[in-house]
C-alpha cells in the first residue's frame, strides 16, 4: 500500500472496481490508481503518506470515494480527511449510486469537491471515470502537498 | 273665647242670685197662704228653712247666704208682729235672732255637706275615668298581644314550612354552629350520608365526616369569614365506609359583632361526575397515546420506505450498471467473433438494462412524491406553462401543432411538483398526438364545485377507451403498446399523487382514436387571471 497512486479509488465491489479501471485505462491512467477496498484501508493508507516522509508530495492529486463502503463509510472517510489539518486540501469526489438529495446534500456540507452519479449506461459511465480521470489528476492544478504528474 | 265663660259666670251668678231671691219670694207667698189656713206659729219658718238649704245645697254659698238675710229679714217683716213692717220690738228680737241662727247653720250644714257631696263626686268622677281609661289602655294593649300572637303564629308557620320545604329537597343540607358542632341535617344529607338527623346533630361534621379538604381548613376559613362564603370539591365518607366527592358550598351566618355564629353547608354529589370525567380523561389520554403510537409507526413506516428506496436508489442499479458494461465489454472484444443473432441478443440486453434503469429512477422519483414535504406558494399556471412548452420544443420542432391556452389563474401549491404534473399531462398530449396531420391541444380552466379550480388539458391524439380509465392512473399502467408510444407508464400516476397531496381530484375522459382530456383540481378560489 505504499505504492503512491495520483488516484486513490475507494471502492468495494470488485465488478465497480473492474469497469472503472478499464474505463481509466482507455486514458492510460489506470496505473496511476491506487485501489481502497472500504473507507478504514482508505484512511489507512492516507495516513501512512503522512507520515513517509515525502514531503510535500506524499497525498494523492485526487479520491475517487464510493459512498456505501463496509466498516467506515464514505461520508465518514470524507469528514476525517476534512477534519484532518495535513490532508484537509485534498480534492475528494463522490463516485456513487445514489441519486439522494440527502445524500448529496449531507456530502457538500462535508466538503466535498463534486458528486458524481454513476450511469447505469455504460457508455454514459465510461465517459463520466475518464473526464472525471482526466480534469482532476491531470488538467486540475491540486494544492501544494500532492503528487503532480512527473 | 275669654269673654264667654265669663259672661256665662256672670250669667249663672245672677241667674242663681236672682233663683234665691224668687225661692224666698215663693216662701213668703206660701207662708202667708198657710198662715191663712193655719195660725200656728210653727209653720212661720217651715219653708224659710226649706228654701234655706235648698238654695244652699243646690246654687251655692253666696245665694245660700243672701236666702239666709232675705228669708230673716222677709220673717221679721211679714211674720213678725207687727206684721207689714220691721220689728223694733226687743221681745220678737230672739226669735228672728234664733231663726237667723237656725237658716244659718242650716245652710252652712248644707253648704257643707254639698262640699262633701261635690268632692266625693267629683272624686267618683276621676276615679271612674282613670278606670275608664285603664281598661281602655289594656284593651289596646290586649289586642297588640293579640295580633303580635298571630303574627308569630303566622311566622312560626312559614319557618316550619320553610323548613319543611329544606328537608324536602335532594340536595343535602346542614347547618354547624361557631364550633363545627352539627344544629340541622336535612333529608338529602340522611339520604347522601347514611346518618338520621337524630345521629348527626350534635356531632362535629368533619369528624363524623373524615372529610379531606383541597385545602387547609385555616385557609378555608379566612376566606369565609373575608367573603361570607366559600365553595369547593370535599371527599367525604358515608356511614357504610364509601366514600363520596361532593360539591360543597359554604356560607355563614355572622353574630352582631361579625364573627361566624353558624355555617351552611349545601352538598351535591358529583362523584358519578367526577367518575365520568376520569373516564373521558382516561379515554381521552388513551386515544392520544394511540395517535402517538400510531404516529410512530408511521414514521417506522416511513422510514422503512426511505430505507428501502435508498437501496433501491444504490443497491439495484449496481448490478444493472455491471450488466451493461459487461454486456458492452463483451460486445466490443467479441464483436468480430459473433453472429449476427448473437449481436442481436447483446443489444436486447443493453437494451433491458437501460430500460430498467428508467424504471427504477422513476420508481424513485415517484416515492419522492410521497415523502418530500409540500412546499406552498402562489404559483403562477400561465408561467409554468409557458417554461413546459419551452422545454418541449424539442419534441414539438418541426410539428403542426395548434396550442390553445387559456388565461390561467395564480394558484396556491408547490411549484415544482405542480410543474411536474403539467409537464406530464402536457408532454402525454405531445406524444399521444405524434400520429395527427395537424395536433390540437387545449390548456384551460373552468370553475368546479366551490373552492375548487378545474384545469384540463385536451388533445386530439389517439385516445383511450373509457373502459379502462380506472387503470390510467395507476403506477407502471400503460395503455399502449411500448413500440407505439414510448414511456415508462407512471407519468399519471405521479400527477394523481401530486394532486391528491393538494388536496385535489383527478380525472380523464376520452374515447378510442378520439382524444383525451385530463382534468384536476386545485383548492381555493382562483387568485387572478392574468397573464404574467
């Protein structure tokens, strides 16, 4: 897990997991993934950056996070990143199923950066993960702190 | 008036004097009578002596003197020798010195004895008026006993009705002096409390009661010796043990120096009553606490529908989007590989899937409906038509089609679920008159019942036949084949729940091939008509 992706994809289903990376890959940014299976492995390997030591490039450019994750859930991921002094700037998206005001609402207030609703067309969804790929880990500008392409 | 009883005195003196001097004239006259008949010398001062006392006795003193001289002077001139003139004569001087002497203790024995007469008179007199007027003043006095007698008679009568009347009443009475002992207890208190007049007078009444007061007694009575009267609910205890809440009224009798000598109590049962509100009161918290409960689970109820349409929103669209980009996958790695048919099922499955995804966002938006909250305002119809008719122009480009739309009115609801009713009538009427040369759509309104607004909207399209507009409203109803017209069949199933959560009525007609019209209500009096 020390392996530093310029994209952190939090995800739980495999499936989920597969059709994103093959959308990524289209783009040739697949390899710059770094995959979460629940929200606790998601704020582990976030913490550990922290701590290795490579200064101002230790976090990744952009979290992709899903919102219904086993153990600590997406919004919960997203409120301990926010509250967290060190890793507060970094961009999070909200890569998920649901369409609930509530939901969607409950993630703003939290901070988040966009909400994303993932198409059940598959066309639909493939352009959503490569422009979403594309504006944050690559035309985005992330705030001092994380990975820039080298 | 001063003048009469003097003239009257002089009057009766002269009359008296002048009767003296007549009665010894009538002496003389019947002396000489008799002296003519008989010459003895007897008779001489017989009727001298007569007019004497009588004229004494019956005018006076003064008369009774002046007969005494006259009739001494008329008996020594006329009886006298020599007879006709005064005697000289020293030897007839005795007997007229002795006759003078005679008339005179005559008459002042009989002066005398009138003086008697007249005081004892006059003594019988007075006393006889005083008896008089003693009896007169115990008769007057005798009949003020008596009417006084009868008078408390009379009043004695009306107590001892009055009271008869108190015992006579239901209601139980009772009346305690200063020190709480009982002095009457009426029938309705034998009937209420068990004890006979005869058992409780005497007895002091909160003792013989137990009674339990709501407040202090102390503060009782300061305020019924402050306001004369006191009123309340006391619990009390029968003779047989029950007890029994009464509705008590007090109020007391003050003494000449305005401290309480007696307190009447006036007591009405009201535990029935009081039974009665505890029952309504029980009841009463019985159905709130099963509004309450029923509230709950309706809110569990509710609950449960958002949980379960928040999985449906996440959990069954994941594998329907696994399905369709397999499915798409599959197509693109295998595209050379497969036949025609096989490509064929491929799409049918991508097809599916997005067909399904339709369905469940709009199962979603459907039960949103339901479970957001109304949000009223005036809203504008005449707006929200013009904004739907905008956003339809995509389908409506490049058609025929005739809009009539009447001035709508400003109504009260919430806007974006209003717009959602109209954008579904209207976009149905769109699409149901796909088939027309020349489309015609209606959009007005006409007033209902009272309070009540009707808006319709009417198409020349394909219709539907009457038969089956009970199932036009329901959700996923559809009655046209999926390839002639598109849709997922739960446009007027979200316009019935929309309307109905106004507060509205929704209704359709139409027949086969002939057009349709829908119809809803609104309530309130329309708010204007004007365009904006």
């Amino acid at each position: 897990m020390n392996k530093l992706g310029r994209i952190l994809l939090v995800e739980d289903d495999p499936k989920d997991v597969e059709l994103t990376l093959t959308a990524l890959a289209e783009y040739n940014l697949a390899n710059e993934v770094v995959l979460a299976r629940d929200g606790e492995e998601a704020l582990g390997y976030l913490y550990e950056r922290g701590k290795s030591g490579d200064g101002p490039n230790s976090y990744p450019a952009v979290v992709l996070l899903d919102l219904k994750l086993p153990k600590v859930d997406g919004l919960e991921v997203l409120s301990r990143i926010r509250s967290d002094e060190n890793m507060k700037a970094i961009p999070v998206v909200m890569l998920t199923s649901s369409r609930e005001e509530r939901d969607v609402v409950d993630s703003y207030k939290l901070g988040v950066n966009a909400y994303v609703v993932k198409p059940v067309d598959f066309h639909e969804f493939v352009n959503a993960i490569k422009e979403l790929g594309v504006f944050w880990a690559i035309i985005n500008e992330p705030p001092p702190g994380s990975m820039k392409r080298g | 008036m001063q003048k009469s009883p003097s003239r009257e005195l002089i009057l009766s003196i002269l009359w008296r004097y002048g009767l003296s001097i007549i009665l010894v004239a009538l002496a003389v006259v019947l002396t000489l009578l008799l002296q003519m008949a008989f010459s003895t010398p007897f008779w001489r001062s017989f009727f001298f002596v007569w007019v004497v006392i009588g004229s004494t006795w019956f005018l006076g003193k003064g008369p009774g003197f002046t007969t005494v001289v006259l009739s001494t002077l008329a008996v020594d001139y006329y009886f006298t020798p020599p007879f006709g003139q005064f005697s000289h004569d020293p030897k007839n001087l005795p007997f007229v010195v002795v006759f003078f002497i005679f008339a005179f203790v005559s008459g002042f024995v009989s002066s005398r004895l009138k003086d008697r007469e007249t005081a004892l008179s006059k003594a019988r007199d007075e006393l006889e008026s005083r008896v008089q007027e003693r009896t007169k003043e115990l008769e007057k006095s005798n009949t003020l006993l008596l009417a006084e007698i009868e008078e408390r008679k009379h009043a004695e009568e009306i107590l001892h009705n009055q009271a008869g009347l108190l015992h006579l009443t239901h209601d139980s009475i009772l009346v305690r002096d200063k020190a709480g002992l009982i002095t009457y207890w009426n029938r309705g208190a034998e009937e209420l409390y068990g004890w006979k007049s005869g058992e409780a007078v005497g007895k002091v009444t909160h003792e013989l009661l137990q009674t339990i007061f709501p407040e202090p007694l102390e503060d009782i009575m300061a305020q019924l010796v402050r306001s004369g009267h006191w009123e309340g609910e006391l619990v009390h205890t029968r003779r047989d043990g029950t007890q029994v809440v009464v509705s008590s009224r007090w109020a007391v009798q003050k003494d000449e120096l305005g401290q309480p000598a007696s307190v009447l109590e006036t007591n009405n049962d009201i535990t029935e009553r009081k039974r009665a509100e505890e029952g309504i009161r029980k009841l009463n918290e019985e159905l709130e606490a099963r509004v309450i409960k029923r509230t709950d689970e309706l809110g569990e109820v509710n609950r449960e529908l958002e949980a379960f349409a928040y999985s449906v929103s996440h959990d069954l669209r994941a594998p329907l989007r696994h399905l369709a980009g397999y499915a798409e996958l599959l197509q693109k790695s295998a595209s050379s590989d497969l036949d025609e048919k096989s490509v064929r099922y491929v799409a049918m499955i991508l097809e599916s899937a997005k067909r399904m995804g339709e369905l469940i966002d709009d199962l979603l938006a459907f039960s949103r409906t339901s479970r957001t909250e109304i949000k009223k305002s005036r809203v504008s119809l005449d707006q929200l038509v013009s904004e739907i008719s905008d956003e339809l122009s995509r389908e409506t480009d490049g058609r025929d089609i005739a809009w009539r739309i009447g001035n709508l009115p400003d109504v009260s609801g919430d806007r974006s679920m209003l717009k959602l009713v109209l954008m579904n009538i209207i976009s149905n009427a769109v699409k149901f008159t796909r088939q027309r040369q020349r489309a015609e759509i209606e959009i007005g309104h006409a007033g209902g019942e009272a309070n009540e607004l009707v808006i319709f909207v009417r198409d020349n399209g394909v219709g539907f036949d009457m038969k089956y507009a009970h199932k036009l409203f329901g959700v996923f109803q559809r009655l046209h084949r999926a390839e002639e017209f598109e849709g997922t069949g739960i446009g007027l199933a979200h316009v019935q729940r929309i309307i109905y959560r106004h507060g509205g009525r929704v209704w359709a007609e139409g027949a086969s091939d002939k057009g349709a019209t829908i119809y809803f209500t609104l309530p309130g009096p329309p708010e204007g008509t004007g365009h904006e």
